[in-house]
C-alpha cells in the first residue's frame, strides 16, 4: 500500500492535533518547570482583523486623482490645543510611541530622538524616566506619566512639551509591566530606585488617583503643575473603548492615544499578548464614533498605535478618523531590531533573524533593547537615526500617494467613504461596504434592509432582492 | 465615577432645611460629574398615604391618564406637574409594585419613587440645573442623600441617574460611587428571587440587594457589612432608609468617603470641598471610612 | 494678580491665580506667604520648586503640595488624597487627618501628618519621610521603594505589603502584614532614629513599643519554592 503521510499505531493518519499542538505541549512542560507563567516581548502572535484588511478606492472615472511629485499634499497636523496649551506641531501624522529608557538603550533612544527632530515629529519618553540626552535630541518630547512614576521628575514634567498619563497599554491592558533582572542593571536600578538585578513589579494602577473621576483631579494636578502650557494626552490600552474614551474627554484630556491588541511592549506575559484588548482596527472605528458622540471631533485629538507598520497602515488609520498614529516596534525595527546580523547572537537566545522577540533578556543583537555596553556600541547614533528618517519618510509619501489617488490634497481628508472591506469581519468591524458589494456588515445595514424590503413588498406587492446601502 | 453626600438630623423629631443643605454640598462636586445630579429627600412621613414621584417624558394627555391610573388604585388627595414631573400624594393599601406596573403602563413613564416620606428628584446636569427643573432647595426633612454624575457605561439620561429607588420597598434608595464588577450574577440571583430592575445601571443592585435583606428581617447593620463581601468591585455608596442613612466602603478602600458628626447631625461626602460648603467655620472635622468600613445613623 | 502679596484669599480667586501668585512669590524670595480660605479646594501649591513657606488657614483638598522641590507648606486642617505625591524635598505639615495615597511615591523631602491618614500612605515611596502621629490606613508602605514611614499609631491590613527597601516603624497595633513584609529587629540606631524625627512634634518616642518592619526579600526575585508568597504577587 502505498501511503501519502506516515501512520501511526493501528494504522490510523499519523498528524498533529490542533488543540494539543507541538507548541502548546512545550508551554505546558515548560510551565511546569518554571513553576510560573512565561514572559517575552514585542506583540501578538495573532493574526488580527488589521488594517491589512481594507483596500483604498482611488479615483477612476467617477473622481478626479491629484498627480503626485507637482500637487502638494498637506500632512500637517496640530495636536493637544483643546485647553489652549502650546500644540504639539506633527509635520508628519505619525509619533513614535513610549518606550522606555531601560527597555531600550541610550544609543536607540537618541537616535529615535534625532530622527523624529528631523521629521518634524514628536518622541515619547517611557516607564523610567527622560534621559537628558533624549531631550536634547528630541526637538518635542511628551513626557509619560506612569503607574510604577519610575524615574518621574517633575523638573522633567515641566521642560517636557507635553505629559502623557498612561492608564495602560495594547499588549497587557489591565496589568503592569514586568522587567526581569538580567535587565534591571545598576543604572538602570539606580534610576528606578530599585535594588539591582531583582525582577521588577510594574504596579497597574496609579498610586495617586483611581478611576476617571479622580483622573480629571489628577489632570488638574498636571496643569497646575505646568501653568496650563503643555497638552495633556490619556493612552488607554483597547478594551472598552467607547467608555473609556468618553471618560478620557469627560475627565479633560486634549489628546486620546489608543493602543490596540497588537502594540508591543519590552516584557510581558505571553497570556496577556495574545488574549487581552482588542484590535487597533476595531478600537479606531469605535473611538473615533465615541469622541464624534461627544461632539469633539477636532477638539480632541485621537492618536492609534498597535501593529501600525507602514504608511499603508496609516493612511487606512486617518481614513477610518485618527488624527495622527503613533508607531514603537516598527520604529525599532528600523532602527535594526530582526536585521540579519550577528547571527550567532540571536542563536544564543534560541532564536534567529525575522523571528526574534526576545527583547526581555536584555540581550539585543544589534544594541537596542539592552543595556549591555558591547552590545550598545552596535548601534551607533548617526546612522540608527538616518535609518529611521528614512522609514518615517517612506511612510508620509505612502500615506500622501493613497491621498492624491484618491483626490485629496491633503491626508486627513482620506475618509471612510475612499476604503472598501476584504472581509466581511474588517467589514462588519468598521462599517465599511464589502468589496463587490453595496453592503456594510453591520446591524443598521441589516435592518436597513429589512425596512426597505418591507417598503418595497408594500409597493409593488412582491418582495424585490438588492442590497441595502451606506 | 460620582460625587456623593448626605446628610442626617440625628434627633427622631428634629427636621430642617434638608433640601438647601444638599444643594450646598452638591454643588462643589459638579467636577466629579455633570452628566445628572439626583437626591432623594426624606419629608414628615403621613401614615396611610405615599408620594409617589414620576417622570413623564410623553405627551398627548399621558400626565392626565397618569393620574387616572392613580385614582383607580387609590384615592389621591393632591397632584402637581412642575415640567415632565409628577408629585402626587395617594391613599394606598396594596401591592407598591402592582401600583408602579400601573403607572408605568403608559409609554415613556418611570416612577423614580415611592414612599411615605422620601421623594427622589433628579435631571440630567447639576445641582442648579435640578432646582431649576423642580425645586427642591426649600425642602424640609429629616435627612437626605445626593449624587452627581460622570457616566461610565450607561446611558446619560435621567433614567440611568442616581438616586435609584429600591424598588418597590418604600423608602429605600442608593447613590454609588464606583463600578460593581458581579453585578450581572447578583442581579441575576434577586431577580430569580422576584426582584425588579427598572435599569441596566450597576448601582441599582446594591439597592435591591439592601431593600432585600431588610425586608428579611436583617438589621441595616447586617446588611451592610455583608455587602461588603457580596459586591465586587469599587464602591462607596449611601443606602437611604426610612429612618436613617448607612454607607460602606470597598475592602480595598479604592473610592472615597468621607463623615463628620456633631450631637445634632451626621454629614457624608465624597470629598470634603462638600462638607465645608454647609460648615465654613470647620465645626466639624472628617475622616475617610476604612477600607471594608462601615457605618449607619438611625434616627 | 499684579500686585505681589504674601496673604490671599483663596475664595476670591482661581486655583491658577493662587498657584501663579504662590510661584511668584516664592522667585521672588518672599519668606512666607498666607492663604486663607482654602476650604478643601484641590491642587493648591503644586509644584513650588523654590523655598518658601506655605501656610494654608484651613483644610485643603486633593494633591496639596504635589512635585514641590524645596517649598515647606503647612496646613491647618485636613487634606486630601495624594498629599505631597511625588515631593522631591522640602516639608509638608498637615495638622489634621489625610487622605488616601498620603505621601504618594514621594522622592525626598519630610511629610508630617499629626492625625490619620486613609488608605495606601507611603505608597510607592522612593524616599523622604512620612511621619504619621495618628494611624495609617489600608495597605499603607505598598510597593514602597525607599524612605521611611514612622506609625506612632496603630497600622490596618496590609502594612508594608510588597516593598523593596523601604522601612516602616509602628509604635502602635498591627492588624496584619503585607505580602513579603517581616519584622526585624530594632537597634540602637533605629531608635535614634526616632527620636530625632519625633522629637520636634513633641512626641516622645520612648514611650511606644516600636516595631520595624522591612521587606522579606521573597518577592524580589521569582522562586518557584515560594508559591505562597508569589500567588498574589504575579
């Protein structure tokens, strides 16, 4: 008998089982060993509904494109002015998200710093502090405001450009970061008033303030704290996010950051990755409808972040309502993070290049998420941030080619109305009609249907097919 | 996310301007929300009749027929309409909830409360917008309770608003500061014990589940403390009774509350902005409520 | 507020007009200034980073004294949550009971409290002192860093729950330790200590039966043969 697969005892087809995979019997023996959970970093190893559903509808016959290289396509935006501080000046819609001085070096830090000056964009500090050389490199730095307050200066606070309180993020809402102590090095426990080398506990909630009601004190706080002159940003990790949208604008903030399922971190444990908070896809559409419900649209500002990798991505974003998007990982991977170098390093940590994220060991290949000084001198500034200028500019011209295709002159004219679903989830998810079809799949849609069919049997006596439309 | 208050007479025959004292320390707490503001007021009690408080957001004669439902169960001595609201003081003997089915029977109608001296008064904005809607500054009574609100996850309207009446037993009502994250378990659990919800609103279950044990027979005391192991969640919340006001806090002390007493009266407010608008000259001095706290004043 | 003054009324301005004016004062090496009035409102004196005495004729409210660096604020009342949070150095005297979070992740500088405190004092504390002459609330010393906590009263539930290397000293009753919290043994330096810190209150410190409380150590570094203490702490 000749056979296609191999068989096993009996007989039967020899094959992996779905629910027993290889990779879930590792994870339960090694847990078992550990006696605990296990941590890694960088995102989701999901396959999301994502921006990578959605397709652009430029123009054709029925629109009028702009030529790109002589029409001008307008990327600016001002952000955080909706209790008159001084904006935050984006020449380009996009941040770099925070990350921390800790989790990253001191070289990546710097050079994200350089190339966001040179862009016209702003850099975020994270859970440990602002680096002095950050702030010297960094033209506009917000400032985090987090629950561990790690390294919080508020001498920082007040030379920062903008405070940004964070309740939580994409990767691990609802909890607190985790560094190990391989990474907890002596200045780096120095700076975070730590003994070195123990595995550092993030707490989850501010020690200071609570819910949202105590949030809009703690807001008043920051302002008096700065004389009202810096934009006061909310990031929220996508759970509940019409509500918590609605509370961030009741309790005062000028800008809302909402960070999807996919945003990544330096530690975490991989439970939490991979099943908590939503899709930055779905927080979007939902926190755009939840800041138009209160009536503040412009007044505002919404900031995504969470598995944006390319201008593709964010010009769906701005199409779907944000403002601006903010990006971590894809900033750090042009930085170098998963280059094909030093091999024998990421064969160290078990892993290779383009699957690496092992960012938790402090053990960085190429120099930026570690503090080891050998390490760090592999990323050397002037041409980390020569890299990431380059990206940051690759992502505007991708997001100005959909706007002119689609006839806008400006990017934050993209709309719902340019984009049109791949698959009836991205379609149900954002309300956007199905390709090849009239048809959002949403509940209005279907009930709109259903009044229509009905108006029609009324009138001609017989039911007539079709399909409702936007 | 809410600012709370109340306030007590400790003395059985004492009463006063219960109604102008909470318009005081409702109003520096408009910062903590100004999505509605509700208080429920505590008048002299008439034996054999109830005040019945009503919303009714319909037109078309439905005030009227309102009435008439109300003159068919009972006989009503007096009825005023200020706006959508309805006062009306009615003999009755019978089932209070029969009574409330009976008025809500009309589209676009909710009885915000029932009893022989409390009466909930509540609209959408604060303190001012409320006395300006139906005046209550000039109440005179025994104690009260108030709220003001920053919505979470219900809806913003009057409905969805605090005080919540633990319906149908007389004279009881809540206001709550925090989220009760088993609520859908607990409700779930009264209602398969003949209980009523008139919202979706999370706070409305700490009254049922008071408003029951109370009607077992179990002391206010008792009921307290054994909420503060039955709910989960965060709060601080005010549970209004016929004769006095009770208040917990949660076992991890993540929203606050804070009481002052004198001989005469017992005050309870979220932050002490509130207490100091009825005591300028600090008389009284506060303290927080311990986590897992709690405390009661009966007249 | 054009004219510089070292006494407001705080009921007849805004919260930013006192702070402006507080600030204002201090660049201006004004030695002391008054406020009146307070009447429990929130933030007031919130990041005064140059030396000045604050005295506040009344209770205040939420984050009084916030971020200050070198400022020394009085209070003749109660205060709020989060007194003091994040203090870099200076002093805070609170002449009253506080509220929850009191001394919250504070860096340097002194705070004194001569009531209670709510829940959570001395959460996250990097440094600096918190005197407490009355008892502290729930879960008080959480997370603390550094610094150290002095409890002339007594401490609910959950004192020194998670610390690194913190100290707390209770002359009072301990209704229960946090996770990872142990006592150790009191020398002769601790009790220096404090009667140097409780002298100048006009407290005597002999006369309490001081326990000093520290970290465990159990939590500061993941061990699978320690399941009870790191059930509630991952």
């Amino acid at each position: 008998m000749s056979e296609f697969v191999p068989r096993g005892a009996d007989g039967h087809v020899l094959q992996k089982l779905w629910v027993w995979s290889p990779e879930t019997i590792q994870d339960i023996q090694t847990k078992a060993e550990l006696g605990r959970y296990t941590n890694r970093a960088l995102g989701t190893t999901r396959r999301t509904p994502h921006f990578e559903d959605l397709t652009f509808v430029p123009c054709t016959l029925s629109r009028v494109p702009l030529e790109g290289y002589r029409e001008t396509c307008r990327t600016d935006i001002e952000i955080g002015a909706r209790h008159g501080a001084k904006p935050i000046r984006l020449r380009t819609p996009i941040t770099i998200a925070g990350m921390s001085y800790g989790a990253l070096s001191r070289n990546a830090k710097a050079a994200l710093g350089t190339a966001a000056t040179r862009v016209g964009i702003s850099t975020t500090t994270g859970d440990g502090g602002m680096l002095d050389l950050e702030r010297e490199a960094s033209d506009q730095l917000v400032y985090q405001v987090l629950p561990s307050r790690y390294g919080f200066n508020p001498h920082h606070l007040r030379i920062a450009n903008a405070a940004e309180i964070v309740i939580g993020q994409g990767a691990k809402p609802g909890t607190g970061g985790v560094l190990l102590g391989a990474k907890v090095s002596e200045i780096i426990a120095e700076a975070r008033t730590l003994p070195p080398g123990v595995d550092q506990r993030s707490p989850c909630r501010h020690p200071d303030f609570v819910g949202p009601d105590d949030l809009q004190i703690k807001i008043e706080e920051l302002r008096e704290a700065t004389d009202g002159s810096i934009p006061i940003y909310v990031k929220i990790g996508a759970c509940r996010v019409p509500d918590d949208v609605k509370l961030a604008c009741k309790a005062g903030a000028d800008v809302i950051v909402i960070d999807g399922l996919e945003g990544g971190t330096g530690a975490s444990p991989d439970s939490l990755m991979d099943h908590t908070g939503i899709p930055t896809l779905a927080a979007t559409v939902e926190a755009v409808a939840a800041i138009r419900e209160m009536r503040l649209e412009g007044v505002v500002n919404l900031i995504v972040s969470g598995g944006i990798r390319n201008g593709i991505d964010a010009a769906k974003a701005l199409a779907l309502g944000a403002d601006a998007v903010s990006i971590g990982t894809a900033a750090m991977i042009a930085l170098n993070c998963n280059r094909n170098v030093h091999v024998e390093d990421y064969a160290r940590m078990g892993t290779e290049p383009g699957a690496c994220h092992h960012c938790h060991t402090g053990l960085c290949p190429v120099g930026i998420a570690t503090q080891d000084e050998d390490l760090i001198a592999r990323l050397p500034v002037p041409e980390a941030a020569d890299r990431v200028e380059g990206f940051l500019h690759s992502m505007t011209q991708e997001m100005q080619m959909f706007a002119r295709a689609c006839g806008k002159s400006a990017v934050h004219d993209l709309e719902p109305e340019d984009l049109r679903a791949m698959t009836i989830e991205a379609s149900a998810i954002t309300g956007i009609p199905l390709v090849g079809t009239n048809f959002a799949f949403r509940p209005e849609s279907f009930a709109q249907a259903v009044v229509e069919a009905m108006a029609a049997a009324s009138t001609n006596g017989h039911v007539t097919p079709h399909g409702a439309h936007h | 996310m809410c600012g709370l208050c109340g306030f007590l007479y400790k003395d059985s025959e004492r009463v006063g301007p219960v109604g102008r004292t909470l318009h005081a320390m409702l109003g520096p707490m408009a910062r903590r929300g100004t999505d509605s503001t509700g208080i429920a007021l505590y008048g002299a009690p008439q034996p054999g009749s109830y005040i019945v408080r009503a919303r009714i957001d319909a037109n078309h004669g439905t005030p009227e027929r309102v009435v008439a439902a109300l003159e068919g169960a009972g006989t009503v001595s007096e009825h005023t309409q200020t706006g959508p609201n309805l006062r009306a003081r009615i003999e009755y003997s019978g089932d209070l909830g029969d009574l409330t089915d009976a008025i809500e029977a009309e589209p676009d109608v909710e009885v915000f409360s029932i009893g022989r001296a409390m009466e909930i008064v509540k609209e959408v904005g604060d303190a001012d917008a409320v006395e300006a809607a139906d005046p209550y500054a000039g109440f005179e009574g025994s104690h009260a309770i108030g709220h003001t609100r920053m919505a979470t996850e219900s809806l913003v309207d009057v409905a969805h608003s605090h005080p919540f009446w633990a319906r149908p037993f007389p004279d009881i009502s809540v206001v709550h500061n925090g989220h009760i994250t088993n609520y859908h378990k607990l409700r779930r659990r009264l209602e398969n014990q003949g209980h009523r919800f008139a919202t979706g609103n999370d706070s409305e279950v700490i009254a049922v589940y008071i408003a029951d044990k109370l009607e077992r027979g179990e002391s206010l005391e008792d009921a307290l403390r054994a909420s503060v192991s039955d709910l989960d969640g965060t709060f601080a919340y005010l549970i209004s009774t016929p004769d006095g006001i009770g208040v917990a806090r949660d076992p991890f002390a993540l929203k606050p509350l804070l009481f002052a007493e004198s001989d005469e009266a017992a005050l309870i407010a979220s932050e002490e902005v509130s207490i100091r608008a009825v005591d300028a000259d600090t008389k009284l001095v506060p303290r927080e409520l311990a986590a897992g706290e709690v405390r009661w004043w009966l007249r | 507020m054009a004219t510089l003054t070292s006494d407001i009324d705080c009921s007849r301005h805004t919260t930013r007009e006192i702070n402006q004016a507080i600030k204002l004062a201090a660049a201006d090496g004004v030695p002391e200034i008054h406020l009146a009035n307070p009447t429990a409102r929130h933030c007031l004196a919130v990041a005064v980073m140059q030396p000045i005495d604050i005295v506040f004729d009344g209770p205040v409210g939420w984050f009084c004294g916030g971020m200050c660096d070198g400022a020394r604020i009085t209070v003749h009342g109660n205060c709020g949550w989060s007194v003091g949070e994040n203090l870099m150095s200076g002093s805070i005297s609170v002449h009253g009971n506080s509220g929850s979070s009191t001394a919250a992740t504070i860096r340097g500088g002194r705070i004194f409290v001569a009531g209670d405190t709510g829940a959570r004092a001395g959460i996250s504390m990097k440094g600096g002192t918190l005197v407490v002459g009355g008892s502290v609330g729930y879960m008080s010393g959480f997370m603390m860093q550094r610094g150290t906590m002095i409890v002339c009263g007594d401490a609910a539930d959950g004192i020194g729950d998670s610390m690194y290397e913190g100290t707390v000293y209770v002359g009072g009753e301990i209704a229960s330790l946090g996770a990872d919290c142990i006592e150790a043994e009191l020398g002769d330096d601790d009790r220096e200590l404090l009667a140097r810190e409780l002298g100048p209150q006009g407290i005597d410190s002999s006369a309490k039966d001081w326990k000093k409380l520290v970290a465990g150590r159990k939590l500061w570094n993941f061990s699978r043969h320690e399941y009870d203490a790191w059930r509630g702490a991952l």
